[in-house]
C-alpha cells in the first residue's frame, strides 16, 4: 500500500509540474536540462573511470594471495534437469581451493532432485538441498535456506544456467578483501548471443550495464549486484539479515540494503559468467517485466531509508538518485506529449501550434536516442572489442529494442502497482537449449574421434 500511495504522490506531483510548465513555461526545456544532467553525469563516470584505469597503471594494486576465505557456492534450481548437471561440473572445475558448492531443489516437478542428489553422491563438495512443495516460494528464500547450512566465510550465487573459467574465483575474491566491501559482482555475458536479433541485443545490453557498473564502481556510486556471479561477504549477509523473501529481485533488493547499511559494493569486469539468453519474445517481456518491477518497487520501499541513511555514502546516495532518473525520464515524455494531445482538443489550440510543440518532443526525443547509441556503441567498443560500423549498427538496433521493450513496460509496471495487488510472480525463464546444443556437439565430436581411431 505504501508504495502504491508513493509512486501515486510521484506521478501526480509530476503531472502538476508538468501541467505548470505547459501553461507559463516550454516544458522541452525542462526535459532538456534533465537529459543535460545524465550527460553531464555520464561523462563524470567516464572521466572516473580513465582517471581509476591510469592510477591503477602507475600504482598496480597489491593483491593478497593469502586471503582465500571458505566460499559457499549456491545454485538455486527450480525444473533445471536439463542443464543443472553441467552447470555443477563446471563450477567444480574452478582452480580455487576453498569452497564447497550447495545445490538447491526448489520444488522441480522434473528430475532435477534426482540429478542434484546424483551430484552430491558423486562429488565430495556438492552438497543437496531439496526443499519441500509446499515451501516458501522465491530465489529469496531458497538461498536464505541454503544460508543456514553454509560454511562459508562468503557466498556465492549462481543461476543454474551459468558457466565459467577456472580462474573465476580468483580473480572476484580479492576485490572483497577490503573491510568496508559487502559484495562484488561479475560481468554477465549472453553465451548464445549470435542465435539471433534478441539475444544479441541482450548481450549488447549487458554490455551497456557493464560500461555503467564500471562507471559506478569508479565513483563509488551505487554498485548493484546482477543476481548471477554475486558474491557476498558472510558478515554484510547477517547484518542485513540475508535475503528479502518478499521481494522478486532479490539481487536489486540485497543492492540497496547493502548501500544503506554502508558497505561498498564493487564490480569485477575481469571475472566473467556466462549465461543463456532468451530466444524469444514473450519470455523475454515476462523476465524483463519481473526486472523492471523490482527495480520500481525497490526505489519506492528504500528511497527515503537511503536518503536518510547516516551509513550510506554521498557518493552512492547521489548515484542512486541520478540513476532514478532513467526511469522518470520515459514517463516524463509519454506524458509531456499525452497533455499536449488532450489540450489540443480541450483548449481548441492551433493546430500548428501542437505541430511545433510534437515537433520539439520529436527531436528531444531523437537527441536521447543518440545518446543510447552514442553510449551502446562506446560500450561495445571499449568491453568487447567490436568493429566501428558493426558497433554503430547493433547500437542502433539495441536503442530499438530498448524502445520496444522498456517504453510500454514502464507503463504497464506502473498501472500494475498503482490498481493491482502485489503478487510474487517470478517469471520463470526456460533453460537449457545451449546446453543440449554443446551436449550434442561434445557426443559428435566424440564419435568423429571414434571413427578417426577405427
């Protein structure tokens, strides 16, 4: 209720200011100025970022290789048969030397019990959880259970379809190291990314996130944990008491809970985990919807704790709030040009007049979605190394798809939470088609060497 009264106050005040401006002032110079200060904003993380990259060149930072602290890996897995035991093997194949690796079963209706257990029975660090049917549902909970039998001194969190390099480990463990750092996230990248036009938008958008993590992580913003390759000190665990059951990002939740308590969250772009990406359109809208959800009903429940929090940093608290901004800037729009529209009918104004005014908002517009281009094909060039005009080309294709997937979303979020009861839909999404795809590369590869012997 108190986040539906909020985010009601928010869109109202910002109706009123908006109704205001149209009467006595141009309110594109309003939105102006606001675009203005994300560009400022963003060329601040950039600059962080190149001052950071030239400091640690000239004064390499001094890694303890003593501080190996016991990990706890879990992998949460809900109907995963298909590629839980892939995943396990893999992240048993990490060359770090202190760890233990729980597998959570929450509550399949597949084989996938069957498969962990089998797990547990043939390797030393796999432990099994198996939690009942009528369980407690959400990742939340499943990893606050897995949270009472774990060893470790920190945690880490997989998907069940995540993959990584042996040296993962290695190198996220020594940016926790330091007192003041709670967590640390990787960098997520889509595996199947060349599949087709949405996963390797995906993948271009994860990128974009990293250029935005790496920017934050410079300025010691408001670093946010992405659920899959999180790691998490044992201590800033307990002092937030674990995860939030009620929430459905309970990586975003854990984020600002984190920031407002003081600990620092640090981002690792060296250490990769390696996802699946979704194929298709309408599960994508379902985990996208889920995102956009929890990331709104996160800033509505912690705005004023983390604008009153005596722990968290300035830094992180103006992040924080400059970063809100993405999400008031679509409605600020769809608004500005739904006023104009029913004015032009209400007030019989000049045709020609409401032509100037939608012709501004058009090119206001355009100006944002350059940028979005401008910062996707910087990403794509700077994190994965991407030719000029290829760059240019799926920047622009990626700002379509930022359009067609996060514009009406907003809208549809927004209605929800305002005239809808808060519900605890995940969203599951469907794992496993790049799996059985290596699975049966592997078999191939196998029988070509059979016959090649013969």
């Amino acid at each position: 209720m108190r986040e539906r009264l909020l985010l009601f106050i928010i869109l109202s005040c910002l109706g009123v200011f908006l109704y205001i401006f149209q009467n006595y002032v141009n309110t594109v110079v309003g939105f102006v100025i606001l675009c203005i200060c994300m560009v400022v904003y963003g060329l601040y993380s950039i600059a962080a970022t190149k001052y950071q990259k030239r400091k640690l060149r000239k004064h390499p930072p001094i890694v303890n290789e003593s501080y190996k602290p016991f990990v706890s890996v879990m992998i949460p897995a809900h109907n995963e048969e298909s590629v839980i035991g892939y995943t396990v093997e893999n992240i048993l194949e990490m060359d770090y030397p202190n760890y233990e690796v729980i597998v959570i079963d929450d509550r399949s209706n597949d084989n996938t019990a069957s498969v962990i257990k089998d797990l547990e029975q043939r390797y030393d660090k796999v432990k099994a959880l198996i939690r009942e049917q009528g369980a407690f549902p959400g990742k939340s909970a499943v990893l606050n259970d897995a949270f009472k039998i774990a060893k470790g001194d920190a945690i880490l969190v997989f998907d069940a379809d995540a993959t990584v390099e042996p040296d993962f480990l290695n190198k996220l463990i020594s940016k926790l190291e330091p007192a003041d750092v709670g967590a640390v996230q990787a960098r997520k990248i889509i595996r199947n990314k060349d599949v087709n036009f949405l996963t390797k938008c995906q993948n271009n958008e994860y990128t974009l996130d990293t250029y935005l993590q790496v920017g934050r992580d410079a300025i010691k913003g408001a670093v946010e944990l992405r659920g899959n390759g999180e790691l998490i000190k044992r201590e800033a665990l307990e002092d937030i008491n674990g995860w939030n059951n009620y929430t459905i990002t309970d990586d975003l939740d854990m984020s600002t809970r984190l920031h407002i308590k003081g600990w620092d969250v640090r981002f690792c772009q060296d250490a990769c985990v390696y996802e699946e990406g979704i194929v298709y359109l309408l599960p994508l809208f379902r985990q996208r919807r889920r995102w956009l959800e929890g990331t709104i009903r996160r800033y509505l429940e912690y705005f004023g704790e983390a604008m009153k929090s005596k722990k968290m940093s300035l830094r992180a608290r103006f992040d924080m709030a400059i970063y809100i901004t993405q999400f008031i800037m679509p409605l600020w729009f769809m608004m500005e040009v739904a006023f104009r529209i029913i004015k032009f009918f209400t007030d019989k104004i000049d045709p020609y007049s409401l032509h100037n005014v939608l012709w501004s908002s058009l090119i206001v517009s355009m100006v944002v979605g350059i940028g979005f281009v401008l910062a996707i094909r910087y990403s794509l060039r700077r994190y994965d190394a991407v030719p000029r005009l290829s760059a240019l080309m799926q920047a622009f294709e990626t700002t379509v798809y930022f359009l067609i997937i996060w514009f009406p979303m907003e809208l549809f979020i927004c209605g929800k939470i305002l005239f809808c009861k808060k519900d605890m839909n995940w969203g599951k999404t469907a794992h496993g088609l790049v799996i059985q795809e290596l699975k049966c590369r592997q078999e191939s590869d196998r029988q070509e060497l059979e016959l090649q012997e013969v």
